[in-house]
C-alpha cells in the first residue's frame, strides 16, 4: 500500500493506494500518530482530514477497523473525517456492517472541501 498526501489550506487528504489490509492500517496509524500526532484526540491544526479511495484495491477488515477508530476520535474531538471515492465494493461492505451512515462521503477530495459542514 502506498500513501500520497496533499496539504491543502484547511485540510488534509490522504490518498490510499492499492491494498488497504492489516498491514496498510498499521502503516496509516502509524503515519497518522507519528507524522501528524492524531492519537487519542486530533490536533486542532487538522480541522477536516480527507481518505480518498480512487486508486484502493481492496480493504480488510483492519482497514474498516481503523476508519471506525478514527471516525470515532474525530467526532470526539469535533473534527472532520472524509471518504472520498469509495469504490462500490466498499459502499456494500459498510452497508452489510450497518457502517454507511456513520462516515461522511464525498465523490472527490474537491467536493469534500467544498461542502464539508461547519463544525458545531
């Protein structure tokens, strides 16, 4: 799996790229905790993050897993998480594990900077 990242000026999207299993969650958590301190709570100089799935092939359970996590901890720190491009096959996996409405999605990392909801 690879990461690419593009800083925008309120944001952060992280583009997933090829296989989204357990050890493509443990690279993200890590790059996540480690590069931009996003643990138990999110730093407030990350106020909307994007994941954008174009070019994902496939996604574990231990990549659902950590999206749930992390959609956890930014509803706790009032931050916003983003999926972007979710390919078809994940939509169904989400909707199976009653996950779909729990994440915000977007069609691009674009519309998801356009429209992202203001924080309460």
């Amino acid at each position: 799996m690879e990461i690419n990242t593009i800083k925008g000026e309120n944001y952060i999207a992280f583009q997933i790229i090829g296989n989204f299993d357990q050890h493509g969650a443990m690279y993200l958590r890590n790059i996540l905790i480690n590069d931009y301190l996003i643990g138990e709570a999110v730093p407030a100089a990350l106020p909307h993050v994007i994941f954008d799935f174009t070019q994902i092939e496939s996604i574990s359970s231990s990549g659902i897993g950590l999206l749930a996590s992390l959609q956890r901890t930014f509803n706790r720190s009032n931050k916003l998480l983003s999926l972007t491009k979710i390919p078809h096959s994940l939509q169904q996996i989400l909707k199976v594990a009653n996950l779909i409405g729990v994440f915000t999605i977007y069609k691009s990392i674009e519309e998801a900077v356009a429209n992202k909801p203001p924080l309460s």
